[in-house]
C-alpha cells in the first residue's frame, strides 16, 4: 500500500479540474449543449414496443447483469440454457438504445462527437446523459426494457454450432458484480442477490463453464493470453490514499467471452443480409521483430513471421513461470502489437482480422450505451431486420470509422493524462526514491517505464539510450508535475529480465 500523509489538498477537485482541461485539450465535449439538454427534459420513460410481433417477450428468463461494482450504465444481461448433447445456448441482450437516441438528434451529436464515455480518476463524461445511460436506456435491475438479442448454440468443445438475432423485452432479474461472483465460482460465499433468485445459481455456473468452453476453442486457434494491471485510485473522502489493481478473473472471463462471441456473430449476420459494418481490427503485429527479441530473452523461440498461435504458446509458457511479473511481459506484447482501429466493411469486402483474438469477423456491439460504434452497429443490426434500407452510405461508414479511431485514442489519453495525475499526487512525497521498473514504450517521442511494484507509469528522462521495450530496470524518481500529468526518471540501473 502506498499512502500519503494527510495534506490541505482536495484531490478529487484537482483532478475534476484537470479532467476537465484535457478533455478539451484532445478536443472532447465535458458538457452536453443546451440542445441536448432540452431533448433530455421532453424524454420521460424508457422506449416500449409498439404492435410489433416480431418483439419477443423473454422477460421470464434468468437474466442477470454482471459488471463493475459501480457500475450503473448496465449495456447486456446473459443467460443459458441446457441443450441436448451436450450443447449449451447463451443468450446476450444488449440495450436497444437506438430506441430512444435517434441518429441526427443533439444527443447523437454529442455521442458521434465524443464516440465513447471517458472514465478518469476523478469523474465520468458519459456519452450518453446519465438519466439515459444509467436509467431509461440502461438494462436496470427489475425493469422492463427493449433489447437485441444475440442467441448462440455451441458445441461441447465451446464451437459456435448455430446463431441467431431478434428483438425482445427483457428484464433484469439481479445486478451483480465482477468479483463477488468470481469468489463465489472460486469457491467462496454466494452473494445474496444470486441466493435470493432460484435456478441463478446453476445458470451462472452453465455460463461460466460454457465461457470457458469458447475461450479455450479461441485459444487452440491462437487467441492470445493477455493479461494487464489497470489500476484507480482510491480516495478517502476527497484524498488519494492508494492505487487498486483491478484483476480479471472468472466472472470478467464470462462478460467478455461471451461479447467476443455475440460481436463475431453480429457481424456474420450483417454479412449475411448483404449490410455493411464497421468492425474493429488488429493488423498484423507492428513490432513482431522486437516481440521475437524478448521472447528470445525468455529463451523462447517465435518463427520470424508473426505467429498468433506460437505466440500465445509463449505467453502460456510464461505464466506459469512467473505469473506475478506476467502482466508487465503481456504489456510489453500489448504495446508492441499496436493499437487496434475501426474499418467500414462492405459485404464482399475481406477486413483484416482481430490478431489477439483470432477472429476474423468482429464488430462492437456490445456497449451502445457507453461506446458511438456499437450504436452505429445496433443501428444497422435493427434496420437489417426490419429489412429497411441501410441507415448510414459507406462514405459515412468509413468516415465515421476513422472519427471513432480517432476519438477513442483522444479519449485514451485524456484517461492516461488524468491517471498520470493522480499517480503524481500519490508520488508528491517520494522523490528521490528508486524503483524496480520495466520499459513500456521506446520511440523518437520518448522512452517510457512502468514500475513494477507500484502501478504507475513515467518518462525517462535520463538513461534511456538503447533501451528497448520489455527491458528491466532500475529507476530514480526525479520530478513531478501534477498539473501535466508528468512523472519523470532517471535509469539507475538495468538487468535484460
């Protein structure tokens, strides 16, 4: 634990104060415009279906929500359901936000402008407004509400055996979160809200295995074993008084094995009805040279060409060697792997895949409430199925695709920006302390170092000369500046591990 000595400062507001300057720095919206507001007072309910037959009532079904402790702008709810031979059905119902956020409204506008919410240290800029994103449009516990949902049938070794997609309501049987329902999987207590609903138990524990079934299927075909440290921080009243390390585990494995897989399926289905789509991809490693490199330094051997499976091979290998200093090595290959980007497709086009996940066709979908292509991507899922014509030209398609890229890494970077500062804040007293650290990035704007003990990422400013990412070393703390978000060092020492 790393804790500062009580001081004057109200951290929280330094850090709102600063969020709120960066987002405008990367040229990002803090506030919604006055016509957005007022679209906002005329919406009073959540969107209802009207005479459709086509809208399913699924709102018997176990639903259940699982997502951050906090979370309150709830996107998708799962459930499974036994299959004969050994086959297993996950539904996915994802929020039919389109409902009630029509593509061209002041809302929108402000949606596509920013493209995504930005959670920093000290304050969300949802996408959406809150009384939407956390209420009339949000999946919320013991409400009716519109969904799409993805229905996928898999086989017992976790194959996708048969899919489909339609519109229902849907209700939420019971909010839960990512590591209660991990410790119960893992053995601990069950939490009171699974308890309270009979059968939530044996349909979580059913999706819990059915994820595993699919992400061990990803991973025969070279899906890669990551695995990072995120941290926040974590304020006594308005004070940081630590860094938290948040780590995936069980019930996070559920969420996100079963969007990888209800995202492949959305865009297969757009294919398929001759609709375009925006998907997200990750080329070909842009440093495969240097990931073959640290391999080598692990005395591990990559072909020269990029491998995804041999790749994961190596990181497998190097989990269970050292799994407490897995996470820097999977930052290392993160970095050197490159950013991943949004493309427009055209039925008939062939976009490069997703490496790290060892899917070819992939689109998000899953989080309309809080992400601008998943609501382009929804938009085009209902059209499809209402046999209407497609919502967006390809022009738009691809202009948008590259204004999202774009937005998404401003928005990263505001995050990065306001974590670097609260970091600072945390780090005001310990000056002149040295550090075990790894090299995160190396590259003509600056070589940069993550420590290894404390999650907290710098530049060096002193001693960088032929570093390379991946390498070990020892840093100086040397300067801080809150305000930027700056933490410099100074190389003290190096080893190659």
């Amino acid at each position: 634990m790393n804790t500062l000595n009580a001081n004057d400062k109200q951290h929280r507001a330094i850090l709102q104060s600063i969020a709120r300057r960066v987002m405008l720095e990367r040229g990002l919206l803090p506030d919604f415009s006055a016509e957005a507001l007022t679209e906002l007072g005329k919406i009073q309910a959540p969107a209802v279906a009207r005479n459709d037959e086509s809208m399913r009532d699924l709102t018997s079904l176990l639903w259940a929500s699982i997502d951050n402790d906090d979370s309150r702008d709830l996107d998708q709810l799962t459930v499974a359901e036994v299959m004969p031979g050994d086959q297993v059905k996950i539904l996915v119902a994802i929020a039919d936000v389109d409902s009630i956020v029509k593509n061209g409204s002041a809302i929108d506008d402000h949606a596509r402008h920013n493209t995504t919410s930005v959670y920093t240290a000290a304050m969300i800029f949802p996408m959406l407004p809150e009384k939407l994103s956390t209420d009339l449009t949000s999946l919320n516990v013991n409400e009716d509400r519109l969904a799409i949902v993805i229905e996928m049938v898999l086989g017992a070794d976790g194959s996708l055996q048969a899919s489909d997609i339609y519109r229902a309501r849907v209700r939420n049987h019971a909010q839960l979160a990512y590591n209660s329902v991990a410790a119960w999987l893992d053995g601990g207590s069950m939490p009171e809200a699974i308890i309270t609903i009979n059968g939530l138990a044996e349909n979580l524990r059913l999706q819990d295995k059915a994820a595993q079934g699919m992400r061990n299927f990803r991973h025969i075909h070279g899906a890669l074993s990551l695995e990072t440290i995120e941290a926040r921080p974590i304020f006594d009243g308005d004070q940081i008084r630590d860094l938290e390390v948040e780590n995936k585990n069980r019930a996070t494995d559920i969420i996100e094995d079963c969007m990888i897989a209800a995202n492949g399926v959305t865009a297969r289905y757009l294919t398929s009805r001759q609709f375009p789509s925006i998907r997200r991809v990750v080329r070909t490693p842009k440093r495969w040279d240097r990931i073959v490199e640290v391999a080598g330094e692990h005395g591990f051997k990559l072909p020269n060409d990029p491998d995804s499976k041999a790749l994961d091979e190596f990181l497998v290998k190097e989990k269970a060697a050292d799994p407490l200093r897995f996470p820097d090595l999977s930052l290392a290959v993160i970095k050197l792997l490159g950013a991943g980007e949004y493309m427009a497709e055209l039925p008939g086009d062939t976009a490069p895949g997703h490496f790290g996940l060892a899917v070819k066709d992939y689109a998000h979908s899953t989080a309309p409430n809080r992400r601008y292509p998943d609501l382009i991507t929804q938009r085009l899922l209902k059209a499809a199925l209402a046999g209407s014509a497609w919502p967006y030209s390809k022009d738009e398609l691809d202009a948008l695709a590259k204004h999202c890229t774009e937005e998404e890494d401003a928005a990263n970077k505001v995050e990065r920006q306001v974590g670097k500062s609260a970091a600072a804040l945390l780090l005001e007293s310990r000056i002149g302390e040295q550090f075990d650290a790894m090299v995160t990035g190396a590259s003509d704007k600056g070589t940069w170092a993550r420590l290894l003990n404390i999650p907290v990422e710098g530049k060096l400013v002193h001693g960088f000369e032929g570093l390379d990412v991946g390498n070990r070393l020892r840093v100086q703390l040397i300067s801080i500046n809150v305000e930027r978000g700056f933490i410099d060092f100074k190389k003290v020492s190096s080893s190659k591990h």
